[in-house]
C-alpha cells in the first residue's frame, strides 16, 4: 500500500502513534552509553506480511484437518508452526547479545549526507545475518556480522542546515532467517555532527595580498619552500617546467607544482560580499576555503567579532569550516 495516498486522518493517525511509540520506547530504555550490549527487553518483534500471511494458512490447514479428520494435513500443520516458531526465536537471538563498542558522526556540509560510523561486534559462534541499521529518512546498510568478530558499519544521514546535528535515533533490525517476523531495537547513542554551510557561490576568489618574497634563499628561509608536489605531464605544459633531473634517473614525465609565492595570502571576509544575504555569504566563503585548499595556498578567514589567521592545511580548512558552521547561532 502506497503511504503517500493513504487519507490524511490516517496519515496523522500513523504519524501520531508512532511519536507516542517513540516517546515511551526512550522513557523505558533511556541514553545508551558505549559500550552497549543488546538485552532481551529491548528487542521487539513482530510478524512480517509474510508471517502473517503464513499464520493465517497453517490456521485454514488446521481447520481442514480437523474438519476431514486428515492426519497427514495435521502432522504438516504442526511441522510448520514448530518451524515458524523456531523462526520467531531465530530472529529475535539474531539481535540478542549484540555489542556495540564506538560510534563516530563525521562533519558534512548543509544539504549533502553524512556518515556515520558503527563498531559492531559478535561474540557468539555464529552468523548474525540480514542485519539493517536505517538512520530515517535515509536508506538502510545491509550487512552481515561473521563468528567471533569485529565489523565497521557505514551508515548515512541527512544534514538539513547548518550548525549542529544530533542523531538521536538509529534503527537495528533483522528479518533473518525466513522473513517471517521483523525483530528490532532502537539506539539511543550520543551522536553530534558540526553541519558545514553548502559551498555555493559564483563569486571569483579575493586578490591576493602582501608581498611576495624573492630570491632563492628567502624562498627557502626557516625551511620553507615553494615547490609542492609532482604530477604527471600533459601535453599542454611547458617543457621548462619538466623535472628533467627526476626524468634523468629513469622517472616518467613529472611537472613540478608549486605554491604560491611566499609571503602572500587571501583574505575571505564579508567584504566583497555584501549584496548578498548572510547565508550565501557563508555558502560563497565556504566554497572560496575549499578553493583555496585545492590551490594550496595560505588564506585567512575574518568575520565580525571572528578571525582565523593565515594558514593552510587540513587544521586550517576545519577551523574555518567550523567558524562559518557556527557563525550567529
């Protein structure tokens, strides 16, 4: 049945049930601390369309068993409730005794999916197969944890804006082994994600500033250097900016990088930016910070009552992602 065309007092019918399910399901169990282990009280079970659909047709074999006195129709009947109920046990001990040792929530930017990071770990002698971790409204990871081990689940949610994010639900579930019923639990973890503004803008990066040095001693002065990196050539460089002595000792064709010249930078303020509205300011310098990495060149990040001094570098890039994430909330 398509949800989405269901009628509106059932749509809020459904939408309120399940908070009051939400709400009583957090009072009873309470914050989760790592590392958590998985009891029986906290694993609910029901049966699937299948299971019911199977339920009610052992339930029509049995009435035509007793009602043709068919004792073959009967033994069958009863083979295949011992085996559905063999199930119903089956699925909920697939989740029983699970561990969860650490759970991480990585930065992302406005807009875009974040990731989560879950370390689970099966103690028992067994597969614990078909298992489902949905952080709603995004889609569920599917996986299955081998005998005696550790396994690193990956797990993505939706960031709506800017600032910062708590996970507070994540949903643990299994349908193993026949499908027939649907155990699961809800986590509780202390999860926060910092929410980067989207990187948006047409904006050309500001000039840059200060002076750059010259001379090949104040290049290298305190063990700086502008050379970068090597990458390979292309037919559109210029032949002088080959590394001809790394190609003398059999290396293929590199062209030498290099950063920019010592003692310059990039201002990125509110500046040059001023027709424009206080969030796609913060889009337009976010995306002139991952430029600036890109290019490998030092930059500074001033907004009023802030600054991040010059730098580069992956310190760099997060405190200014972090400052602009924050910046008038």
């Amino acid at each position: 049945m398509d949800l989405s065309r269901q009628p509106r007092f059932l749509s809020r019918a459904r939408t309120a049930f399940g908070a009051r399910v939400q709400r009583w399901a957090r009072a009873r169990q309470g914050e989760d601390r790592l590392p958590l282990t998985l009891h029986a009280r906290r694993i609910y079970i029901l049966p699937t369309r299948s299971g019911v659909c199977a339920g009610v047709l052992l339930f029509v074999m049995l009435l035509a068993g007793m009602n043709y006195d068919n004792s073959v129709a009967l033994w069958l009947c009863f083979v295949l409730c011992g085996i559905t109920l063999f199930s119903m046990h089956e699925c909920h001990r697939t989740l029983a005794g699970l561990k969860l040792l650490r759970a991480e929530a990585h930065d992302t930017f406005a807009t875009r999916l974040g990731e989560l990071q879950l370390y689970f770990e099966n103690c028992d002698a067994r597969l614990r197969s078909a298992l489902s971790l949905r952080c709603s409204p995004c889609e569920a990871s599917l996986f299955s944890l081998p005998a005696a081990s550790v396994l690193e689940v990956r797990v993505a949610f939706q960031a709506a804006s800017r600032g910062r994010l708590r996970i507070d639900r994540l949903e643990l579930s299994t349908r193993a082994p026949l499908g027939l019923f649907r155990a699961w639990t809800w986590l509780y973890l202390p999860l926060e994600a910092l929410i980067y503004p989207a990187p948006a803008g047409r904006r050309e990066l500001p000039p840059q500033r200060g002076e750059p040095r010259t001379g090949r001693q104040q290049m290298r002065n305190d063990g700086e250097e502008e050379w970068a990196w090597l990458r390979a050539f292309q037919d559109s460089d210029s032949p002088r900016s080959v590394a001809w002595k790394a190609y003398a000792r059999g290396a293929p064709l590199m062209v030498a990088h290099y950063h920019a010249p010592a003692g310059t930078q990039r201002l990125l303020s509110f500046e040059p930016l001023q027709a424009l509205s206080v969030e796609q300011k913060l889009s337009q310098l976010t995306l002139w910070v991952l430029e600036c990495e890109r290019l490998d060149e030092n930059y500074a990040l001033q907004l009023p009552g802030r600054s991040i001094p010059e730098g580069h570098g992956a310190a760099q890039r997060r405190a200014c992602l972090q400052l602009l994430s924050q910046y008038g909330l």
